[in-house]
C-alpha cells in the first residue's frame, strides 16, 4: 500500500513536474530574441513554443487579420514575446504584417482575447518606445515624425504616433501597455538594441535568473506581479524598464475601456465621458473620448442632455482648447484631429473652425504625392469628414500639383468637380506626360470618371484616347468613360466600337486582353444606358457573334438597361436558345429582353 502511495505521489509531481509553460511569439522584424528564448529554456521540456504570426509570404499590406485569428485559436500563454519596429504599432522590415496598440487595446479593453493580453504572467516588448512616457529623450517630435516617414508609415500615422509619444494628451505609449497587459511588462523607454545587439544581454539575463531560482519555470511558478525585477535591469540595461498592468480598482481606465465596448449604450457613454472629463482625466482620455463621439454623435434624450452640459462647461472647455496651441504646424493632421475633437462639442466657432481647417489642409493636399494622397484619404476616411467640408476648387492648387497620378487621386478623393481643375490634370498630368508615363493617364482616366466628368472637352479627349492602338490606354480611357455624363452619340459609337474591334493591333492582343477591353465597352454602354440605335446595333451583333459566356451575359445585362427596340436582338435570342441557356443568368437576361 505504502508503494502504492509512494507510485502515486511520484507520478502526481512527474505530471505538474512536466506541465509546459506557453510562450507565444509575435516575431514582425528580428528573431534574434525569441531564439535566445528557445535556447535557454526549450531542452527543459517545461516550455511550449508557439509563433503566432503567419509564416506567409502573401500578407497584405498592414494585414492584422493574422492577431484576431490568433485570438480565436485560444492560446494560454504565460509568456509573450514581440519584436519589432514599434512606433504605436509593431511593424518589421521582413514582410507586412503589423500589430497595432489600439487593436490590442479593444480586445484587452473587451476580455476578447484574454489568452494573448490579460492573462500572460509576463510580456517582453522588444522595440523602441515600448514603455516610452510623454517626457522628452534625444529626439525632438518633429525628428521622431522624420524617422517614421523614412520606414515607410503613412504621414497620418506618423503623425499620431508623434503625438502619443510627445504631446501632453492621449495615453503615453507605457500606460497603453498597462491598459493592455495586466501582469509584468518590459519594454524600453526610448531606443532599444537591435536583435544581434540584444543576445549577449539576453544570455546574460537567462544565465543569472536559472542560476538565482534553479530554473526559469521556478522563477514563473512563484512571479509576484506586485515586485519588480532587478536582474532584468542589471543584465539588459540602457533603456529597459518595466510596468505593471492596470488594476480592476483604476477608474480612469475603466471608463476608457468602457468607451471601446460596442454597442455602448449613448446616454451611459456620455455619463462616463462627463466622469471622465470632470474627474481632470479628459485629457489623458481623448482618443478613447474622441473615438466615442466620431462614432456615436448625433445624441438625443439622456445622452443629448449630459452632451449639453459638457458643451456649456466653460472648466471643460478651458483645459482642452490651450493644447490645440500646443500642436506643431508639422503636424497638421494631429491638429485636424483635435480640432474636430473640440468642435464635436462646440467649443470653436464655426469661422474658427473654417479657417483652421483650411489652414491644416491646403499645405499638404497641394503635394502630389503618396504622403498628400495618404492625408488625403486619412481626413475622408478615418475623420469621417465630408468633401463638402472642403468644398476645393482650382483656385486651391498652384499650377504646378497637376503633375501626376496622385495629383488625379487627390482630386478624386476631394471630390473636386470643377471642370478647370479637371482640365489641367488632363492636359499636364496626361496629354503632356502619355508618351513618358501612360500609367499616370490611367489613373487620371479613373479618376475623371470617378468625379462623374461632364465638361465635353474632357470627354472628348478621353474619347480620343480611347481610339490609340495601346491596350491599356483604350481599357482606362473606357473606364473613365463608363462612369461620366457622356451623352453625346459619337461617344457611344466609339465606345461601342471595341466590343468587337477589328483592327489588327487589336486582334494581336492576347484573349484575356482583348476581352478586358471588350467587356470594358460593353459595361460603359450599360452604365451609360445608352438610346442611340447604332450603338445599340453594334452591341447586339457583337454579343451574336461570341461565344464567351461572360461577354454574352455582360452584353445582355447592358441591353436591358438601354432598353432597345431591335428586332434582330430578340431573333438572335431565339435562334441562339440564350433564353434555354444552361446559365441561369444568361437564360433570365434573355427571357427579359423578349
């Protein structure tokens, strides 16, 4: 009995004895850390390694898919480890996956993913800034703003990311790790080492913790998240630091984690916005404040009456609107930012707000540029601000921005109708540069259709286009077409004219090519709608003619939305059985047409 008590005990503890600790990786740049992880602690059998980016070498652009997922997959781990680039967002040289604070912050903020955030005993942030607070280092914002650029962040981005680093409101980049982990967090206040410079130091650290606990996983199994950790200080030095997570008793960020909730009931979510900005947090709180009020106005009832009261505040107002001033012109979209901040609840006047408004604007839309065009696109996109708030004109741009395709893109995304703008983008942009650069015509074509063009010498033009024996050039040019007030029946006829061109260039083309072109014509013919009876004639007998099932279903889609009166359509109908056709939506578009 007494063995088998003994056999018990012992396979009781070899159990707990072999139990493995998770240590999860978010490896965006560097591996260099993580494999100092593994050397040291893999060969005990107590660590489990799991890397939690995907190894693909197909990521999207800025795709943060991969961390929801990984999310979903309900990892437990003790231990995570990040590297990378971090400037408000992890991001790596290596491929294009990113890991944003604020993605973080909502899952934290929503127990959504409590595996990877809440739950982890210990995070390791490899990055500079990572516990950065708003104090002053070596570098002045508007360096910090440069260093950005130059890895590639989009201006808008950059510009928020300055703004946490610096500016006095928002959560510093320290307190949003605190807002997202909730145990033991080290990170750097400033520059960190690169990966090969971080092994020696990272031994180092390994090296004295086994020797002081026996083994890492003792260290683990008796972790006192209220104590801080000398040896991580002494072995990696510089500008490491450690933070602990945010308590259930702080508030503050309660209330900040309640104004991420979806679906926040409004009059609850004004009153916690009132505690917050009554309780002198306002400040600290703006982007949680600022993102409940972009996505929750207009208010009305209980939410409209604690809105008003806030409005009135003249305290409230007074603590808000000197840091505006505290803004640098170099960073124009922060200052839109909190401008539209403190106009959400009225504190500028409406001349103010105007005049503001086009100030840090103009300056950086009139730069045909990716940099102009991502500002462009962050004011209309991620601000919710309308093209009527601009309401530009060519008397907004000099002479010299019509150069290019992010000239025609920013035009576009302005919605800027006026047809002298859109004449000189198409002359300067286009006409001047087409034997140079034929793909700036493209998006200039795009974009003029985009805007809806009316002016017939802009569509005349494009219809002149359409005619170069050069398939790019025909296919943008009837796209642009597709999409503009032309009315006019020599457009038509000429748009009409590449379903089934016969000219030998055209023919040369490989079928995929010429079939973009062919269906390129025909869904301009159906956008357009067109009436005229030639037109209509040289669809129906290019349609009589293929036997592609996309073409035949695109071209019978366009005559049912220009509404012909041909007999010869509705014999090739019959003759052809399209209305017996084994595809459904040819047999319906045929049975329409009859």
């Amino acid at each position: 009995m007494k063995k088998l008590i003994i056999l018990l005990l012992f396979s009781f503890w070899s159990f707990f004895s072999l139990a493995k600790y998770q240590i999860c990786s978010i490896t965006i740049n560097s591996s260099d850390e993580i494999e100092i992880f593994k050397k040291h602690l893999s060969g005990s059998g107590h660590f489990e390694f799991i890397e939690l980016v995907p190894l693909s070498e197909e990521a999207k652009p800025n795709d943060t898919h991969w961390f929801t997922e990984a999310c979903r997959k309900g990892y437990s781990c003790d231990i995570l480890v990040i590297s990378g680039h971090f400037g408000g967002l992890f991001f790596g040289e290596k491929h294009t996956y990113i890991l944003p604070v604020n993605i973080m912050e909502k899952q934290s903020c929503s127990r959504s993913c409590p595996g990877l955030l809440s739950n982890v005993k210990e995070v390791f942030l490899f990055g500079c800034n990572t516990l950065a607070g708003k104090q002053a280092d070596h570098r002045s914002p508007e360096a910090y703003l440069q260093v950005l650029l130059d890895h590639n962040m989009a201006r808008d981005m950059a510009e928020t990311v300055v703004a946490a680093r610096y500016l006095p409101f928002g959560l510093s980049f320290k307190d949003q790790m605190r807002l997202v982990f909730s145990n033991g967090i080290y990170g750097f206040t400033s520059l960190s080492p690169l990966g090969k410079d971080i092994r020696q130091p990272l031994n180092h650290y390994f090296q004295e913790m086994i020797s002081q606990y026996g083994s890492y996983s003792a260290y683990i199994d008796q972790i006192d998240p209220d104590l801080l950790n000398p040896t991580i200080y002494r072995t990696i030095g510089g500008t490491i630091s450690e933070a602990k997570g945010v308590g259930p008793n702080d508030q503050q960020f309660q209330n900040m984690c309640y104004l991420y909730q979806d679906g926040l009931d409004k009059a609850t979510g004004m009153q916690v916005v009132w505690d917050l900005i009554q309780s002198g947090k306002g400040p600290d709180s703006y982007s949680a404040i600022k993102t409940f009020m972009s996505e929750n106005q207009p208010f009305s009832g209980q939410s409209l009456r604690i809105f008003n009261k806030i409005k009135k505040n003249r305290k409230f107002k007074n603590k808000f609107f000197p840091l505006y001033e505290k803004i640098s012109p170099l960073l124009p979209y922060v200052r839109v930012q909190f401008l539209n901040f403190l106009n959400s609840f009225e504190w500028v006047t409406t001349d103010f707000y105007n005049k503001e408004l086009r100030a840090n604007v103009l300056d950086m839309i009139r730069r045909p540029t990716s940099e102009g065009y991502d500002y462009a696109t962050a004011l209309i996109y991620d601000e919710r601000m309308s093209c009527q708030q601009f309401n530009l004109t060519v008397k907004d741009f000099p002479d010299g921005f019509y150069k290019n395709l992010w000239s025609a893109l920013i035009l576009e995304t302005f919605c800027v109708t006026d047809y002298k703008a859109q004449r000189k983008l198409i002359n300067q942009a286009c006409i001047a540069q087409v034997t140079k650069d034929p793909v700036n015509c493209y998006q200039v074509f795009k974009s003029l259709g985009h805007l809806h063009v009316s002016d017939m010498a802009i569509i005349n033009k494009m219809v002149e286009f359409s005619k170069i024996p050069h398939a790019g050039l025909v296919y943008y040019s009837l796209y642009g077409l597709a999409y503009s007030g032309a009315q006019v029946s020599a457009s038509h006829q000429a748009i009409a004219y590449h379903c089934n061109n016969p000219e030998s260039w055209f023919q040369k083309l490989s079928y995929q090519d010429r079939k973009a072109i062919q269906q390129q014509s025909i869904l301009a013919l159906g956008h357009l709608q067109s009436k005229d009876p030639a037109t209509n004639k040289t669809l129906a007998s290019c349609i009589h003619s293929s036997t592609d099932e996309d073409i035949i279903q695109e071209g019978l889609k366009a005559l049912y939305y220009m509404a012909p009166h041909l007999t010869d359509i509705k014999q090739t109908i019959w003759n052809r059985k399209w209305h017996e056709h084994s595809n459904e939506n040819i047999k319906q578009l045929a049975l329409a047409l009859l």
